[in-house]
C-alpha cells in the first residue's frame, strides 16, 4: 500500500498580518502606485476642483472665495459677537478667536474630506468600471482638492494674529510637517470610507452627521482643562483630539503644548494611510457588482 501523504498545513489568517516582508511589499506597491500615475492625479484634481464649480460665473475661483468668505464669517462672529460673552478666554496667551480658529480650519478641512470620500466611488462608477483605470487614484484626488479649504484659511488666520499681536509664532515652521500628516491621514481615510461607500449608501448621512457633532467633542472650542475629569478619558481617547492639539500648537501656542501629540499624530498618520490603502485594495474587486 502507498503511505497516503498529509497535505501541507495551511498558514494561519493572522501570518500575513505578522510577516514584515508582506507589509514592506503592500508598502512598496502603494508607493509604486501613486508615482507611477502621480501626472494622473494631478489632473483630475484640478478637474475636481474645477468641475465642482462649472457653469458659475467666477468658476474656480469658488474655491478660494468660498474658504475666504466662510474665514470671514468665524473671524466676525468669534472674535466681535461672542468675545464679550468668554471671559475665561483671558486665561489663554492670545484671543479666544485665535485659539477657536486654530482647531476649526484642520477639523473642517477632515470633515469635507469625510463627506466626499464616501462619495468618491459612487460618483465616478463609470471610470471604476474601467478594467484599465487606476481607481485608487479617486479618493486621492478628492483629499488634494481640499487643499485650498485648507491653505487658504491659515493665510486668513496668520493675516490675523499679525493684526492682533504683531508678530506670528515660530511654530509655524512645523505646518508643511502637519499638512502633510493631515493629508495622509485623509486619505487613509478615503480609501476605507470611498469602498465601504458604495456599499452602504447610507454611510454619507452618518458621517455627515459625525463631522457635525465632532467639532463639540473634539477640543477645538474649549480647552482640555475647560473638561470635566469623567469625560477626560474621552478625549483622549478620540484620535482627533491629537490631530487639534498639534495644530493648535503650531498656530496659537507657539510652543508643543502637547508633546505626546506629536509623537501619536505621526503614527496615527501613517497607520491610518496604510491601513486605508490594504482596506481599499481587498474591496476595490467587489465594487463592480455593487455598482
């Protein structure tokens, strides 16, 4: 009689997730990716931005005007109507409007990228059905097109520490660092939130309603001293509670405030862009019956 063989034992689920050499190779693969079609890229960003506003009178423009105006709005409202009413804004090393500003422009700057990211599937189904298209390229364009709503405001916001205390921080050599670890995390983001998207269409109001209800939870108008002990687990639990705390070091303190978040934001940052890419990759096959 023949020895009857055994088969090989099959590698357990979790192998992948502890082999370095897979995680440098889905690493090198996204690099790869996005420099092979980075001319790609860009020109659907323009297209993004531009699309976004075709047919209207000042076209593109909209997407410097529309920032500016929103700015103008803050700065009026915090700064002349509630100032009287926030006495414990003294407290702070500059104005109240300042400190508020400096944690709204990266949080709503994330929040549109939350909203359209889960659009970005959904509304470009014909290049996604498209064998030879590069669909990763979608929700990395969305992100870049929201680097105006970013830009433009932290002009606003620097034209307006110069009028109120004369001079800016030296902190604000670290933004290019934030920018760029904002703009990783958004996208990281896309690339989870753009597929799952697509199958839960409901997924654009719950998020909606999340970027609405996260500039309370998140401390971007009020200080973490400001919190009650019981809830101060909260936040520091919540991720973007970090990504404000870098910010409002670099844009109100002029010194790190909040060391730790510095050291989390960076990893939180590239974690998230890899994560988001792997997600987007095991689901990108599906998304051609869903739609």
């Amino acid at each position: 009689m023949l020895a009857t063989q055994s088969p090989p034992p099959r590698s357990s689920g979790l192998a992948p997730l502890l082999d370095p050499r897979h995680h440098w190779q889905a690493t090198r693969e996204m690099v790869a990716l996005l420099t092979r079609h980075r001319q790609l890229t860009w020109e659907m960003t323009k297209r993004e931005v531009i699309d976004r506003h075709a047919g209207q009178m000042l076209g593109g423009a909209w997407a410097l005007l529309h920032p500016l105006f929103l700015m103008g709005v803050y700065v009026f409202v915090f700064a002349f109507v509630l100032k009287a009413r926030l006495p414990e804004a003294q407290q702070l090393p500059a104005d109240y409007t300042t400190y508020i500003l400096a944690g709204l422009i990266p949080w709503l700057t994330f929040q549109e990228a939350l909203t359209r990211g889960t659009q970005a599937i959904l509304t470009n189904a014909s290049l996604v059905k498209q064998i030879v298209f590069p669909i990763e390229v979608l929700p990395v364009k969305i992100v870049l097109s929201l680097l105006p709503t970013l830009l433009v405001p932290i002009a606003v916001l620097a034209l307006y520490m110069l009028v109120q205390q004369h001079a800016l921080p030296w902190t604000l050599v670290l933004l290019p660092l934030l920018i760029v670890l904002q703009l990783l995390a958004m996208i990281g983001v896309c690339f989870i939130l753009a597929p799952v998207g697509a199958y839960f269409r409901d997924l654009s109001e719950l998020v909606r309603i999340f970027g609405y209800a996260g500039m309370y939870v998140v401390p971007i108008v009020y200080p973490p001293d400001w919190v009650p002990r019981l809830f101060k687990p909260f936040l520091y639990a919540n991720p973007f509670s970090y990504l404000i705390w870098c910010w409002q070091d670099s844009l109100y303190w002029g010194h790190v405030q909040h060391p730790v978040a510095w050291i989390v934001l960076p990893t939180l940052s590239l974690l998230t862009f890899y994560a988001g890419y792997r997600v987007f990759r095991k689901l990108k096959s599906m998304l051609g019956n869903v739609l």
